[in-house]
C-alpha cells in the first residue's frame, strides 16, 4: 500500500509520518516499509531516529534522475533514450517494475536504513537551485518511482509530501492508496483540508483527515464541523513526540496508549483500501497525456503521448510477463 501525508507547514505531518512508517515496520522484515521524503524541508530521517549528519547524507534522488530513468527504462521500445522520460512518463512492456524490498538502485544504493525503515528523500534545494528551480523538478523522481512500484500485501510506502498543496503540479497525488491530511484544529489547518480536498474531486483520491494538537473535546469539535465525515482520528498532546523532538526518541511501545490507538486506526484504514491497478495506470496514462500537450512536448522534442503502452497492465502480474513466442514457435 502506497500512502501519503499532507497537510500545512507545521501541521505535525513529518512526525505522523515517522511514527506511522515506524508502527508499520515489523522488527521481523515480513512488513518492509519504505519512508520517501519529499518535501522541500527534509526532516523525515531525524524524525525516524537518524541524527542529523546521517540524515544529511542520504542519497538524493534528484541528484540521480538521469540515473533513476535509465534504470526505469529497461527495454521499454516506446522510449528511444531515457533523456526523453518526464516526471509522469507510465510504465510499460518491457520497463523495469521496482519492488518495496527489491535489489534495485533506488531500494540498495539511493537508500538509506532508519531503524526499521528504508529512506528514500528527493533531497533538499541547494544553491545552484536558488532563484532558477523549482522543487518539482526534485519530486519528479518520486513520481517516476511510484509509477514503476508494484506493491503488495503487507508492504507499505509512506510519503511525506511538500506542504499545502503542491502536489497537484502533476500526478502525483493520485499515486496513492490512502492520503492522511493532518490539520490543526483553526481556521488554517481546514483551509488546507478544503482546498484539497476540492482540487482532488473527481480524481477517486481517497482522503482522510488526522487531527492533530488536539487539545479537548472542542478542538475536535472544531475539525469535525470543519471536516465531517473525512476526519478519522485526533492526536492529543504527546510527551513521547515531545521528548523524540529534544532528540530522544524511545521505543514506540513508549508512545501513550490514546495515541497508538490512532496509529492502528490509521493502518486498518489503510488495510481495508482495494488496490485497482487498471485505475492506477489509467491516472498515469492521463496526467502524462496533459503534461505532454501543456510542456513535456516543446521541452523533449517529440510527442511523448507515444510513450504510453496500450497492452500493458499494471500491478503484480507484470512482475513476470509471459514470454514472447519464439520465431520457430511462430
């Protein structure tokens, strides 16, 4: 399952983040979990229990897309060269399809362990960036990884995405199984809420509101006249949150028994998601389509709707297509 945080800066999003991919993780491996941070402040590997020099040298997928397409690729024969794949190029035949715990260089050589967690992060603005980027450009990487990851029963990607509502750029918010959209209880925290939720109608994007800093009984008032039926859960005041961010971050049986509560309230949501890989794929087919009429064309150079595979299907079956007939065969 593939799930995404989002809410407003401060929102407290990296942290559900972290505590939700910790929660998933089983100290066994039999439930591998991959962390992805893609937000433009990059704080998910200390909320993970990474300090900050290790952190801060986690792979940057932005500074390996040229790599992360070439790889991606494969033998697909719809993309001459990997220079010509874009942020929401989709799989195809013959496309190298990832795997949440497979020997592949975004999972060996890109990532990094936190405990538990294998960490993914697109990689924080740097100074060549300042003034002639945008972070888009960075996120495009994880879009890329989303589009080619076939995930199954008891694995789990979390995402923790750029604030307020930058996502819709592309496709990239429609990647997901599950979208946790963590709000404050103030006017602020649901404008958030709101402007996502109308952006995402229509799209089948499946949303679901964790109140967070929720103090009494009538800041969750607050949010459920605000959220209605949307809102899931409510995060009080934390001592456990509070002292991982003094930098002691203790076992998660530490956390208080209210707020584990909410944890596995979240993952049975989570759990009880049907997957429709034909719908995945038809949302990546579309978004590629509009990208490529709005700016992918001019930027490459051809028309990259061309990319798009009729035949293919997407999701576990692609893992081991049937082979094609031999010419003495034919």
């Amino acid at each position: 399952m593939k799930v995404a945080f989002v809410g407003k800066g401060g929102s407290g999003k990296t942290t559900l983040s972290a505590l939700f991919a910790r929660y998933l993780a089983d100290p066994a491996g039999r439930a591998p979990v991959v962390a992805v941070d893609a937000d433009i402040n990059q704080h998910l590997g200390v909320a993970l229990g990474l300090d900050e020099h290790e952190a801060g040298r986690v792979p940057a997928l932005g500074e390996h897309l040229g790599e992360a397409k070439e790889y991606l690729r494969g033998t697909n024969a719809r993309i001459g060269r990997a220079a010509e794949m874009v942020k929401t190029t989709p799989a195809g035949r013959g496309s190298r399809l990832l795997r949440v715990d497979g020997a592949d260089p975004f999972h060996r050589e890109w990532a990094v362990q936190a405990g538990e967690v294998r960490l993914l992060a697109t990689g924080p603005f740097a100074a060549e960036d300042l003034g002639v980027s945008c972070y888009h450009a960075k996120t495009g990487a994880v879009e890329l990884y989303l589009n080619h990851l076939v995930d199954t029963v008891d694995e789990y990607v979390v995402v923790d995405m750029t604030a307020g509502a930058d996502s819709f750029a592309s496709g990239l918010f429609t990647r997901f199984d599950l979208t946790f959209l963590v709000a404050e209880p103030t006017r602020r925290g649901v404008s958030v809420y709101r402007q996502y939720a109308e952006y995402a109608q229509g799209f089948g994007v499946a949303l679901r509101v964790i109140g967070n800093k929720v103090t009494d009984e009538a800041d969750e008032a607050f949010l459920r006249a605000n959220v209605g039926a949307d809102l899931l859960a409510c995060v009080g005041a934390s001592g456990y949150v509070r002292a991982a961010e003094r930098g002691h971050l203790g076992p998660l049986a530490e956390l208080e028994p209210e707020n584990a509560a909410v944890l596995a309230r979240m993952r049975a949501e989570l759990d009880g998601r049907t997957k429709d890989w034909r719908a995945f794929q038809d949302q990546a087919e579309h978004f590629h389509r509009r990208n490529a009429l709005a700016w992918a064309n001019a930027a490459v150079g051809i028309d990259l709707r061309g990319q798009i595979d009729p035949d293919f299907s997407h999701g576990p079956a692609a893992l081991n297509p049937p082979a094609e007939p031999s010419p003495a065969a034919a």
